[in-house]
C-alpha cells in the first residue's frame, strides 16, 4: 500500500468525468488499498479515485460509523429524500469549508470490491459524503455546487 498524491484545485482533472470501472482486476485492487490509506492519512471521510489522478468511478467512504472504508465501484444514486444544509470541505481544497445543500437521504447502487453488488441507504455524514464523492466523478467539487458567498478559509490547526 501507498499514499498517493491529491491533486489539487487548481488541478484541471478534477474537472474531468470518470470512467466506468469494467474489469476490478489486481491494478485496481491496489488502487482501492492506496486511496484507503490516503483517505485516512489526510484524516478524510472520502476520496474519489480522479482526487489521486485516476479517472475511474471508484470511490471510498469512512464516516466512523464502525462499518469501516465501504468501497464504492460504479456507484449511482437511485433515490434522494429532503435536504439539509451542510457544512463541507474536500481533501482537495485544503482549510476551505462551505455550505451545501444536500439531499437528507440517498439510496445508491455500486459494486463492491469483489463485484458485488450493493445498495446503500444513508442519511446524514453519509448521505453527504456518497453525493460528495459522487460529485467527483462528474468533475464536480463542492465550491462549484456551494451557496454563494459561504466559502471561508481556516486556518489548521497548529499542533
Ligand atoms: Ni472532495
């Protein structure tokens, strides 16, 4: 396993639409462990694969709900609920938070790392992060979906 780099805002990738994952071979394998480890070495809840230069429509999720990284291939959305109004950074845009509108709730379809198929139904952090991550794979961050005028810049903390 390996951290990887995360491109960042300026980067033009990000602006790029991932590809349809058709074969979870070995590479791929790899990739899923990386974006794992880079996910939390930069102490994310997600991380979409184009975020470390890859064009493929994998995804990874963490919001500490004891069920560990999900692994997300392929994933949809097939159906929202309500909406809430959230605060949001990305691993990509560094000490910068904004609010979004977000659906409450979210049902989404994606395979597993072993191809299987999975249905996920969140709400709240979760439900958040799979339309976040999902963005990512349009090529859309959250500063081009954010409320005008809620963007700030905070400092980290120095430890
Ligand atoms: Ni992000």
């Amino acid at each position: 396993m390996a951290i990887r780099n995360i491109r960042l805002e300026k980067d033009e990738i990000l602006k790029k639409k991932s590809r349809e994952v058709d074969v979870i071979d070995e590479k791929i394998q790899t990739l899923i462990d990386d974006m794992i480890e880079t996910m939390y070495k930069n102490n994310g809840v997600g991380l979409s694969a184009v975020q470390v230069g890859i064009l493929k429509r994998i995804v990874v999720i963490d919001v500490e709900d004891g069920e560990g990284a999900r692994v997300l291939i392929n994933p949809k959305i097939v159906k929202t609920k309500g909406e809430q109004e959230v605060d949001e950074g990305c691993l990509s845009f560094p000490n910068q938070y904004a609010k979004v509108v977000r659906p409450k709730e979210v049902t989404a379809e994606a395979l597993n790392r072993d191809g299987k198929k999975i249905v996920i139904k969140a709400k709240d952090l979760l439900a958040q992060a799979i339309c976040h991550e999902l963005d990512h794979l349009e090529g859309i961050t959250f500063v081009d979906i954010m409320i005008p005028g809620t963007l700030e810049y905070v400092e980290p903390n120095k430890k």
